[in-house]
C-alpha cells in the first residue's frame, strides 16, 4: 500500500501481485514482466513502468476505481489484460514497438481504453483462423483506441498457413487526433 522505490524490475512469475492505495511497483524507469502463473492485479492504482513483457499471466484490477497501466517503453506480452471489479486501460508513452499477443489462453478484454501518445502498437492473433473457423480474441481490449500523431496501429492474424484472403472483423472505436 505504500509507494515502493527499489531500482530494478519486478517479475510476477507465479501467484498474484495486489497492489493498492499509494503502492507502486518501483522506479518508473524499471521493467515489468508477468510471465505465464503470474497476475498483477492493479488494484484501482495507475502504474508507470518502462518495458511491459511476459510469456502469458494476466493483468487486471480488483478494485471498483478505474487503474491505468503505463508503459514508456517497447516490449511483448503474450498473457491477458482483463477488467476485474473496475477498469483497466492502457497507454503507450514509448517510441518503438509494443506487441500484444493474444494465444488460445484468452483475449485483452479490458474496457478502460488504449492511448497511443507515441511508437507502435502491434497485436498478434496466432489462433485466429485455426480450427473451422475465425476466433473472437481480443487484441485491444473493447474501449477506444486513441491516436495520437505519428502513432501507428498493426494487426497481424494468422494460424492455419493459409496464404488466400482472410477477414478481420475489428469492433473498437479508434480516435485519431
């Protein structure tokens, strides 16, 4: 509950990280890893951290307060970003890459909405067109995607190797400005 400042980066490999009042993850400037076991749950809290990466996991909020997960930096994160109880929404601050990449685990249903102040986001569907037919992951959550100038937005879909014309249904609002 209490501000943490502790230099290096925080790796959520197993159990559940809750953070709440004024608690923090560390120096902004260090990197957050949620790896596949692991939940962070933001607990209505607004978290600045520098790359957002993880080989599966989860991040969500336990709290009815919205919480917002920043990220200055470039990374890829391959686990879930759900509501809880509240919100989450995500902004990206950095100018490279950032890669979401939902799996057959689940999709980024979180509600809070994306903004992109700079860089690149890229979202990744491996399972999209597996099986008999098209899935319903989630790539960016069900609120607004915001843009700002200069920012850039990329799907890719894939799964079954098939090289003819595929259909992508996307249903988010996007806002340029």
């Amino acid at each position: 509950t209490a501000a943490n400042t502790y230099a290096d980066g925080t790796t959520i490999g197993g159990g559940t990280l809750l953070l709440s009042g004024s608690g923090t993850l560390g120096d902004i400037t260090a990197d957050l890893t949620v790896n596949t076991g692991g939940t962070l749950d933001l607990g209505g809290t607004s978290q600045t951290v520098n790359i957002f990466s993880g080989s599966g996991g989860s991040v969500t909020n336990s709290s009815s307060t919205a919480a917002r997960l920043t990220i200055n930096g470039a990374g890829t994160f391959a686990g879930t970003i759900v509501n809880g109880t509240g919100s989450v929404a995500l902004t990206l601050n950095g100018s490279g890459t950032d890669a979401l990449t939902s799996s057959a685990t689940g999709s980024n249903t979180y509600s809070g909405g994306t903004q992109l102040n700079a860089g690149t986001l890229l979202g990744t569907d491996t399972t999209v067109y597996t099986g008999t037919g098209p899935t319903t992951n989630k790539l960016f959550g069900t609120g607004i995607i915001a843009m700002a100038d200069g920012t850039t937005l990329q799907v890719r879909v894939d799964g079954d190797g098939t090289t003819g014309a595929q259909t992508l249904s996307y249903g988010n609002t996007v806002t340029l400005s």
